[in-house]
C-alpha cells in the first residue's frame, strides 16, 4: 500500500510539472507573436512617417490626400450609402453648334477669324467628329487649347460660319479622380499654374496678406477645400458682367459673376501652393449658353487635374449637383488659358479685318441625344 501510495505522488507530481511546461511555452509563444506583431507595427508607422517626411512637391501628398478625401466622405452626412468605387460614369451624347453671324457694314477686304474649339480631354470629352460651314485656313493646337482659323476675302453681304461638333461628355470631379488616381503632369510645368497674372493677382498684397494662404494643414487636400468654402463664404453671386475685374476686386467687391469667382479660387489655390487654371466652356443646362461658363482646376498629386465649381455650389441651395467633391455631367470643355494671346486676351474667338468695320454675333445650340 505505501508503495501505491508512492507512486501516485510521483504520477501526481509528474502532471503538475508537466502542466507548468506546457503553460509556460504557450505563454512564451504569445509573448513572441506579440512582440513581433508590435516591431511590425512600429516598422510600418515608421516606413509611413519617412515618407510623408520626405515628400517635397508643391502639390499634397497622395496619402495624405487619400486620408483627407475619406474624412470628407464620412463627414458628408448628406451622401448615401453608395462607396465612390462603385460610382459608374456614363457618357452623354452632345450635339454642339456655334453660329457666327458677321455683319458687313462697309468694303472689306479681308477677315481672319480664329475661334477656339472643343478637343478631347481624357475622361472628360470625347470628339467624334466636327463640322464647318467654310473650311477653314488651318486648325492648330496650342498649349492644351485647340483652335480653327478662318480667312474670309472680299466679303459681299452679311454671313454666317457654322460650326457643329459631335462628342461624348462624361462626369468627372475630385470623387472620380479619387477612384482613378492619375499620375499626370501639367502639360507645360508646375509654374506656369502657380504665376501671378492679370486678373489672377497672386503676388498682391490683398491675396498675400491673408491668413489663409499661408496655413498648414495635416493634409493637403484640406487646404483647398479651405479655399474653396471661403470663396463660398465671402463672395455673393451678381449678374453677369461682360467685362473683367479680377480676383483683388472681387474680393473687395465681395461678390461677381462665374469669372470672378473662378479668379479669385484660382488666385487663392496659386498662392497656396496648388497649380490652378480657369476653364472656360457650356454647362449644357445653361438659360443663355452665349454667356458661356468659368469654372476651375486644380492640380492635385495623384489625382491630377480636378474640377470645381464653386460658382454654382454658391447657387444650387442644398442640391448634391454641384459640391466640393461632386460635379454633374453638365461640362463642356473648351479653354484653359485665362489670358489667350492667340485671341487677343478676348473669350472664346477673336478677329482682325481690313477695310471698314463689322460686327460678330455668336449663337450657342446644345441638343443632347
């Protein structure tokens, strides 16, 4: 009996050791994965914050701007619940016509004509075809417009120069250049987008002098969300005016039209640090599309060329056609050059004639089909 009782000490001794090993291996095993899960952690913190440290363009961050672009979705009360990767861009089929009526008042020998026409802008516009009443003397591109010219002798009475252009528009904003992510570069440089010129007064001191230029913020794409509210904030719609001020005016204005807005956000990104360009083209829901619309662009790393509007999210109330991030497929392109030389600083065309005056009137149809 006592030899029993022995050995069931000894089995009993033998488990309770047993079962200590086991335990201590298991928890040594934790503690390892633990500690490799935390070097792990501290590894990739540290490979994101090197290079964020080392990112040195003008423009922000992709990073920091794919971060900056998911708070403003999920501060967007007002979205539904559809994620901007399943947003799906259908084309629109336009029909495009521009009438010129030119009207002879006297003896004219000689008209050269030279108006800006639509080209293709990748996963904007789309151009199948376009035609002209009097073929013209040359179409040439410059910089990122496109231009036909037309030489008209000895006119004997008043005619027209039609132009009828066929494209596919497509709906593009910052939530579609999010999804697609494009890696471009301005056609020309970086400075050519960020240089003070008329009517985009960067260098003034109006511009300079405000606070808002010059903050920092931990993302970058907040940065020109802050320009865009406070043009929206400062500035109050008034009719349209066929001539320019520019942005210092209308800053001091307080208000404009669709130019004077579209001057003074590019004026105000420019100054922040943002390649900006006006743009200049028919909204095809346009009342008078004579008029014509300005709109922006500004140039984001890792997105590329993004689109606003703040004229017309000024204007909608609390539509979701027209916000920071959203733009309705409404858009077409046709410059991008604020101060065209080739049209003698002019919108949209602009002629020399020799002889005795005359007058131009242009005609704008849109038709969707």
């Amino acid at each position: 009996m006592k030899k029993l009782r022995v050995l069931k000490y000894f089995y009993v001794y033998f488990f309770i050791i047993l079962l200590i090993s086991s335990l201590t291996v298991t928890l040594t095993s934790c503690c390892n994965i633990n500690y490799f899960i935390k070097k792990i952690s501290e590894f990739n913190n540290k490979k994101a914050n090197d290079s964020y440290d080392t990112t040195t363009s003008n423009t922000p961050d992709l990073d920091a701007n794919k971060q900056s672009a998911e708070l403003l979705q999920n501060n967007d009360t007002s979205n539904d619940n559809t994620n901007s990767a399943d947003k799906i861009t259908e084309g629109k089929n336009i029909d495009l016509i521009i009438e010129y009526h030119f009207g002879i008042l006297g003896d004219t020998s000689k008209i050269d004509f030279i108006t800006v026409i639509p080209n293709n802008y990748e996963d904007r516009q789309k151009i199948s075809g376009i035609d002209y009443s009097i073929i013209p003397e040359k179409i040439f591109t410059d910089g990122p417009n496109k231009y036909a010219e037309f030489i008209i002798l000895d006119p004997l009475s008043d005619f027209e120069l039609k132009i009828t252009a066929k494209l596919e528009i497509y709906e593009y904003d910052l939530e579609r250049a999010m999804l697609l992510e494009k890696d471009q570069v301005p056609e020309n440089n970086f400075s050519e987008y960020l240089k003070e010129e008329k009517y985009i007064e960067v260098n003034n001191p109006v511009i300079q002098n405000m606070d808002l230029v010059h903050i920092l913020t931990e993302y970058p794409l907040d940065h020109v969300k802050m320009n865009y509210d406070y043009v929206m904030e400062n500035l109050d719609y008034f009719e349209y005016n066929p001539g320019d001020v520019g942005a210092v005016r209308t800053l001091k204005n307080k208000g404009g039209d669709c130019t004077d807005y579209t001057d003074t956000f590019v004026a105000l990104c420019r100054a922040s640090g943002f390649p900006a360009r006006s743009i200049e083209g028919y909204p095809t829901d346009a009342i008078d599309l004579a008029m014509g619309h300005n709109w922006s662009e500004i140039f984001i790393n890792g997105y590329g060329w993004v689109p606003f509007d703040p004229t017309y999210d000024d204007n909608n109330g609390s539509s979701q056609n027209s916000t920071f991030k959203n733009l309705e497929n409404k858009y077409i392109y046709m410059s991008f050059i604020r101060n065209d030389a080739i049209l003698g600083n002019y919108h949209y065309y602009f002629y020399n004639y020799w002889g005795d005056n005359l007058s131009v009137d242009r005609v704008i149809y849109i038709s969707t089909n």
